[in-house]
C-alpha cells in the first residue's frame, strides 16, 4: 500500500523519502489525534468528577447547617419583660446570625431570622398589621407564620423555634423553609 511519505509517521518509511520540513518537524498526526481525543476525554472526565464532588460538598455543608442550626439552646434576654407587640433583635445561633423576636400574646412569640429572604435586608416587624416589612423593597411577611405576602420575597423567613420556661424564652433551633 503506498503512504503518503508527507503524512507519514517520522522514523517510517526511509527518511530520504520524506521532504526535508517532514523530517525537520517530525510530528506522527495519527499520535497527535490520538493523544488529543485522550487528552479530551480525560477533560471529560475530571469535569464530571469534579461535578460529582461539587454536589457531595454541598450536601454535606447542608447536612453541617442543619446540624448547626439545631441544638443549641440559648435564653433570648429581655424577651419577658417585652410588652405585647413588642420586639427585639438578638443573635443565634451564632453572633453574625441575626433574629428578631416580637411578643404577640402574653404567652406567645415568634422569632424568624431577620434577613429577608429576597435580597437579605433586615425586616422589621409591624406587629399591628401583623406583618414583618422589609424596606429595601417593599417585601413583606405574615408576622404568624413568616410566610411571603408582598413584595418581591418568594421564600419564608427562617423560623426561630422557641421554647417558654418559667416566663424565660429560649431558642432551640433554626428551621430554613423553602416554602
Ligand atoms: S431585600 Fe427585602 S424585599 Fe428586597
């Protein structure tokens, strides 16, 4: 069968056949294709493991946050001596955490993370149209449940779970919802 002695893989054939550029640059295109289409699917490869490990990690950052939010038992301070429809912000489960508690009975209070779901501003309660408003853009919030009523906020507020003892109020744990 005659090769092409330009196509050629460099050391086949006898060297004189080839044009002197050939044996200058000697390189073998059906090696070179190969190492390329190797050189690919190793790409492909190590892009799709990298995927796989991405999900991993945020699975497990999620299973830490939940852990995280869960647990720690903390006194909201001041929180008895609140008036009804009063409020007050506090901090859990960790100090950048900011919540806001308002009584809304003589034995009841809600407590919710402050940032807005949307953009992350802080709301602010309107314990008298039984609502949490956030300023940034006009989003607002059931003050009962956390629950998105207006505005451009679709997700509810982290929900602060609380326990009363002996007139104390204590967080318990952080409940993100998505809906
Ligand atoms: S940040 Fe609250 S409505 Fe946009």
């Amino acid at each position: 069968m005659h090769r092409d002695p330009e196509g050629a893989a460099p050391g086949s054939g006898e060297r004189g056949e080839q044009p002197q550029w050939r044996q200058d640059f000697p390189i073998d295109w059906t090696q070179d294709e190969y190492v390329a289409r190797r050189d690919f699917t190793k790409f492909l490869g190590l892009t799709s493991l990298a995927f796989v490990l991405g999900q991993f990690w945020i699975l497990a950052q999620s299973m830490i946050g939940r852990g995280r939010n869960g647990g720690r038992v903390t006194e909201i301070k001041g929180a008895r001596d609140l008036p009804v429809g009063g409020s007050l912000t506090f901090a859990y489960p960790d100090e950048y955490d900011d919540c806001i508690l308002v009584r809304t009975g003589r034995e009841s209070f809600v407590a919710y993370s402050q940032k807005c779901t949307h953009l992350s501003c802080p709301v602010r309660p309107d314990p008298e149209n039984n609502a949490l408003l956030c300023p940034c853009h006009h989003g607002s919030f059931d003050l009962a449940t956390g629950r998105p009523t207006g505005g451009p906020p679709r997700r509810p507020l982290p929900l602060v779970e609380l326990e009363v003892r002996g007139g104390r109020v204590y967080a318990t744990a952080v409940k993100e919802r998505m809906q």
